[in-house]
C-alpha cells in the first residue's frame, strides 16, 4: 500500500485517536477499489462482507423506499457497510458513487480481528454506529413531520383554516357510525352566508375572503368542541352535531346565527355585517351523509325561501 492511501487511511474515523503502524499489517488483506459516478458500492440485492473507507470522493446514500431522494452524503475520511457487515443482513440502503472516488474495502474477517484487538477501532465503531442510528431517527422524526403536514394541508382549507370537504367526505360517515352505534342523538347543518355574492362585487374578493375567515374563526370557536365543522362549498359550511337532539342542534344553530349577525367585520375604512342561513335535518340513523345533507340542504332553502338570517328544519 502506498504512502499516500496509508496517511488517507490514517485519517478514517475508524483508525482515530490510534497508533496506526502497529496495526497497518492487519490490512493486508484489504483491496483499495476506485468507482466511477453512479457505481453502486452497495445495494439490497446483494450481500455485504466488507467495511469500506472512503479514501477519496463522495457517496451517496438512499433509502430502497425513496431511491430517487439522497438520504445522505458520505465524504472521504468515512465509512459505510458497517451495519450489514456487523448484522449480516443484506444492506437496507443503496450507495452510489457521487462522483469519481477510491474505497478501500476491509474484510469481514479482518475487520472482527481490529475490534478484538484495538478498544480504540471498536469505540471508533460504535461512535460511527451510534452517529448514524442518530442521522437514521432524526430522518424518520423529519419524513414523520413532513407527512404530517401534508396530511394537514390535504385536509383544511387553506383559506379559512377548518376542515375541508375531503376530510369531511371521510370524518363524518365514522362520526355517523359511531353515533348510530351509541344510539346517540345528532344532527347535520348545512350554513349558508347570506348574499356572498354581493360582499365580493361590492367589496372585492380579498374582503369577501376576510368575511369567510371571520365566520370559519367565529363558528369553529362556538360550537361545542366535540362537533365537526368543514368547509363544504364557497360560502357553504357543514356541521355534524354529535350528542344533540332536535331542540339542542337548534340552540346551537340559533347561537351561531346570533354571533355571526353580531360580529363586525373590519378592512381598513370598510366595516359590515353578514348573516347566516342554516337548514338542519335532526338524527335519522343509518342514513347516509349524502342523503342527510341533501335534507339539510332542503331546509337551507326554505330557510333562505323565508327571507334568510334564520335556522329551518328539515321536515
């Protein structure tokens, strides 16, 4: 081995803090490999019995799930291979040559004879082990975080903040089940705000978004925190009221319709108010959600048939 891959293997994590001459001979067996960019060093489908050291360039690492996306970068002075080597497991990432490099891949065998006979290269190992369960959770937490995200933008409305339909379309059936199951009471609004229309013609759409905001902010914090609101069209909401019967979904519906027509809404100079229309249709079990909005619906019209600003059940 020449003196310019000995001072690089010098410099691996897996040889810190040793004195290397007294073991360089151990390596004999050892093969210095050089890979062209996009050479799989590693991959599922084939067994490892090495621990390689990256002497020079880079590789990449990616997960079997996600091969398109670089978990993460390994630079000279590292090494790889350790986990499948120790576990005798086939490799659960792919490693990839990033670019033009030079590994020099150590036997199992040789391996298990330095950490017999060096505490230094086995404290080394479990450092870079412990290094990377480390890298590994924190992945997993963020993959974690990121999916949760994206389930929450999937399933509120960007506008108004509360659930949106497609959430609805699955919260409510397993709300309706639960309920009929209990042999609880409920019941189903549809809430409509009254001449929306005119709001944006006459104040434009950034108001009329604002008023959608302040009656989304201002139902979500008076209903009761066990009943379900989303967002079920432009201007429309639906609301599953759960534990209600007929005369307690009215008093709810009535108190969101008394705080809506008493909230200001406020935009620089301009200030108004709006009222809402809501039709309900009172417990009737078994039946489907889209069947319970389509009753709920009907009574939002008569509702609206009447002169609007007021609650109508569905008969």
């Amino acid at each position: 081995m020449n003196p310019t891959d000995q001072a690089l293997i010098r410099q691996n994590a897996l040889f810190k803090g040793m004195d290397f001459e007294s073991f360089d001979y151990m390596l004999e067996h050892s093969i210095v490999r050089s890979l062209e960019t996009g050479e799989r060093l590693l991959q599922p489908e084939a067994q490892n019995h090495h621990l390689h050291l990256i002497l020079d360039g880079s590789l990449n690492v990616y997960l079997i799930a996600q091969e398109s996306q670089e978990h993460t970068s390994l630079r000279a002075g590292e090494c790889v291979g350790e986990v499948s080597l120790i576990d005798g497991k086939y490799p659960s990432a792919i490693v990839v040559a990033a670019e033009p490099c030079r590994i020099l891949s150590i036997p199992y065998d040789t391996v298990w004879s330095l950490i017999n006979n060096s505490r230094t290269v086995t404290s080394n190992l479990l450092s870079i082990l412990a290094s990377r369960l480390r890298n590994d959770n924190k992945t997993i937490v963020d993959t974690q975080r990121s999916k949760s995200h994206f389930e929450h933008q999937a399933s509120t409305d960007a506008l108004t903040g509360v659930y949106n339909r497609h959430w609805m379309g699955k919260a409510f059936p397993r709300a309706l089940q639960r309920c009929s199951h209990n042999k609880q009471p409920f019941a189903v609004m549809v809430v409509d705000i009254d001449h929306f229309k005119k709001i944006n013609d006459t104040y434009g759409h950034l108001v009329g978004d604002l008023a959608l905001k302040t009656v989304a902010k201002c139902m979500a914090e008076n209903l009761r925190p066990h009943d379900l609101l989303a967002r079920y069209g432009g201007e429309e909401f639906a609301v599953l009221l759960t534990e209600a019967d007929l005369d307690a979904a009215k008093m709810v519906a009535e108190r969101l319709r008394a705080k809506i027509a008493a909230a200001e809404i406020r935009s620089d100079d301009i200030s108004f108010h709006v009222t809402l229309s809501i039709g309900i249709t009172p417990t009737q079990h078994n039946e489907k959600l889209e069947h319970l909005i389509h009753e709920a619906d009907q009574a939002l019209y008569r509702a609206k048939q009447a002169g609007r600003n007021r609650v109508e059940v569905f008969h």
